[in-house]
C-alpha cells in the first residue's frame, strides 16, 4: 500500500512543474498497483477496475469573470486525466455517479458544462470541457 508520503511527493513535483500532470497520474496510478508479495486481497473485496489515464489534451476550464467590465477572477485549466484520477477519491458518501462522469470523459463529452451568472455579486461563471 502507498504511502502518503510518496503521493504527497509526487503531486509536490507536479506541482513544482517537475512532472506534468499526466506523467503524476501515472505515478500516482503505479503506486495503486503496487502490492507486497506475501498480501493476498481480500476475495469478497470488489475489484476496482484498473485505471488507465486519459492522454487526450482535453482539459477541465473554470472561468469566472466581472459581468460587467468582463475582467476574470479565476482562471482554472485541468487537464482531464488528472480530473479523471481525481473521480477515484470521491467517497461513496458524496451521492455522485462516478462511473457516469468517468465514462462521458472518456467518451469525448465536451462543451459548456455549466454557465452561470450571479447577479447579486455580478459574476459570470462558466465550466467547460475542451
């Protein structure tokens, strides 16, 4: 079993620039695999399928900008495989269908995801997929 010390390592040299996002869901996804020789899984343990890394270019955008003077605020671009990784960490308790959103990703879904304006606040949100 990984340690958190060694996912920790390596999400510290993403975000450091040292690796690219793909290359640590790589990493991240080899230490999954890892098992030591004398540990047998448990047999009514389900198999989680194996995980196999989006390479596409696609990325996740987060854009939320002023409505009025169309100056942005934030300006978040993920790349989906590591969005994709990510999914492997929502607990069973958040009520989210994983494997829906797992499957539109790797099915190619792209486009406007949400847009929406806030008009207390006057801020205009969008999240897309390109």
């Amino acid at each position: 079993m990984p340690s958190s010390e060694e996912r920790m390592m390596i999400l510290r040299m993403v975000e450091e620039g040292k690796v690219s996002p793909e290359e640590g869901a790589r990493l991240l996804a080899a230490l999954g695999e890892r098992t030591p020789a004398t540990s047998q899984p448990a047999a009514s343990a389900p198999a989680e399928p194996p995980y196999e890394p989006l390479g596409n270019g696609r990325y996740f955008h987060v854009r939320v900008s002023n409505a009025a003077t169309g100056k942005q605020k934030v300006n978040i671009n993920i790349p989906l495989g590591l969005v994709d990784f990510g999914l492997r960490f929502v607990p069973a308790s958040a009520n989210v269908d994983v494997q829906t959103i797992r499957t539109a990703l790797r099915d190619g879904i792209s486009g406007r995801i949400v847009d929406v304006m806030d008009e207390e606040k006057g801020d205009h949100v969008e999240v897309f997929i390109e």
